[in-house]
C-alpha cells in the first residue's frame, strides 16, 4: 500500500489515501507520497499478542483486495456519497472487464437490497462514474466511466471472488443491516488481521464510508450492540481506532481445574 495526494479536477482541494501501486499509476493529478522516517509510533505487527490465525486465513487475499478497492473509491467517488452508492460501485469495480462492462444479475442486487433503487444509479452517474444503464434490461448491464478500474491486477475470476467475499466480509458479517451499517462492518472487516485488537485511523474509516467522525462512532457503537463487535475506542491522540471481536465459544468454555483447586 502507498500513500498517494490526488488533486480533484476544480485544483482547489487535495486528498491523501492509502492506494495500491496499480492505482496510483491510473489516477490522474495523483502523486506518491514518499517513506520518510518520521513514521508512526504504533508498535510493528509482530509485537501484537497473536489469536488463533485460522479465522483470518480464509479470504485474506479477498480482503487486501476489497480494502485497496475501499481505498481507491474513497478517493475517486466525491466524498458525499451514500453508503449504498460506494457498495454498489465496489461490485461493479471488482466485477468489471477490460472494457469497463459489468453485469450485475437480478439475485446479487436483490441480496444487497439494493434492486430498483434508481437513485444509486443517478449518483454514480452525477459523479461521471459510469454511465446511466437501460433499467428495462435484466440483468443490469452497466459501462464504468472510470479509466482507473479498467486494468486491475489480479484478473477478474479473483476479483469476482473479492466481490463475493464483500457480500458476506467474514468475521464481520451483517446481510441484512442497512447500508450504513453494512459498508462500517466491511470497512473494519478488511482491516481486520490475526491479532487479539485491530485498528485503523479514524480518517481512513470516514473516508472509506463517506461518514463524519461522530457518524461513524454511532455505527461502531451499534456493531457493539448487535454483539457484532465485542469493543471499540478512539484514541484522540493518535486518531486510531481500535476494535475487538467476539471471543469463540470455543474459548468461553469453563477450565476444568486440577484436583485439589476450588474455584
């Protein structure tokens, strides 16, 4: 991941993202930030105390393929799109061929409750992202307008996997929230890692989400209700934002204690 300054097209405003390579190279008026040695204080990964790693094996690459994605739409789609509108066009991006066509049947759309709801169309389209489909047509046959997804790495079979993987973002899996609390979950879900916490700046969470600070604490605040989170706290100081998972059943079983020991 690089961290990139992308000029908007009025030259008034820049923005900072974290993006992969291949993004930064197809992002116009987009320049890398180089590595200084004047980083984050953050302890490197490995000093982590670790969990078990099998929960996070499945669907990692899927993972650094939807955040660097997540990435990329946080700067390329203007920063007052609904959460609804960025979960669309995350699967149109991943699901798109070298000519930017995408298909989207009616079952996907449906699923993401997102079937007949015009007005996600028109936002894209405002954005000059893709272009306004035939909705008489099923499935939904739409043409991207963003030159920058059209020559993704890797090829589409794992991109779709990608796609379908943001479906359902393992460990953090919420079918039938709505959209705001949905993209929130996915956001954390692909930055979630083998680690007894995980984190991310509190900038990055809102601008992958298109939601303020406070919005996005109200969200976070709700994943712990619906026991979708065990935890969560902001550092002011740093601007992190750390989460905890629920423990595995399997780890909340009562120790059987040694002979001669009462609890």
């Amino acid at each position: 991941m690089l961290l990139a300054l992308t000029r908007d097209r009025s030259g008034r405003a820049w923005r900072l993202a974290d993006t992969c390579a291949a993004c930064a190279a197809a992002t116009s008026n987009t320049a890398v930030v180089p590595d200084t040695l004047s980083g984050s204080s953050r302890p490197p990964a490995s000093v982590c105390p670790s969990v078990p790693v099998h929960r996070f094996q499945a669907g990692l690459q899927e993972r650094v393929r939807v955040r660097e994605m997540l990435t990329y739409l946080g700067t390329a789609l203007p920063r007052f799109t609904s959460p609804a509108a960025r979960l669309l066009a995350l699967q149109c991006a991943l699901r798109t061929d070298v000519r930017g066509q995408v298909r989207l049947p009616t079952g996907l759309l449906r699923g993401m409750r997102l079937h007949g709801n015009r007005e996600l169309w028109l936002e894209l389209a405002h954005a000059d992202w893709l272009a306004l489909p035939d909705f008489r047509a099923l499935p939904a046959q739409v043409r991207l307008l963003d030159a920058a997804v059209l020559d993704q790495a890797p090829g589409r079979r794992a991109r779709c996997r990608a796609a379908d993987w943001a479906l359902r973002p393992a460990p953090l899996i919420l079918p039938a929230a709505a959209p705001a609390l949905r993209l929130t979950a996915l956001a954390l879900a692909a930055y979630t890692c083998a680690r007894a916490e995980h984190g991310t700046d509190m900038d990055i969470l809102t601008r992958l989400c298109g939601h303020s600070a406070q919005q996005t604490s109200e969200l976070l605040d709700r994943l712990v209700t619906t026991r979708t989170l065990q935890a969560w706290r902001h550092d002011r100081e740093t601007d992190e934002v750390v989460w905890q998972l629920p423990q595995p059943q399997a780890q909340s079983r009562i120790a059987v204690l040694p002979r001669g020991h009462q609890a």
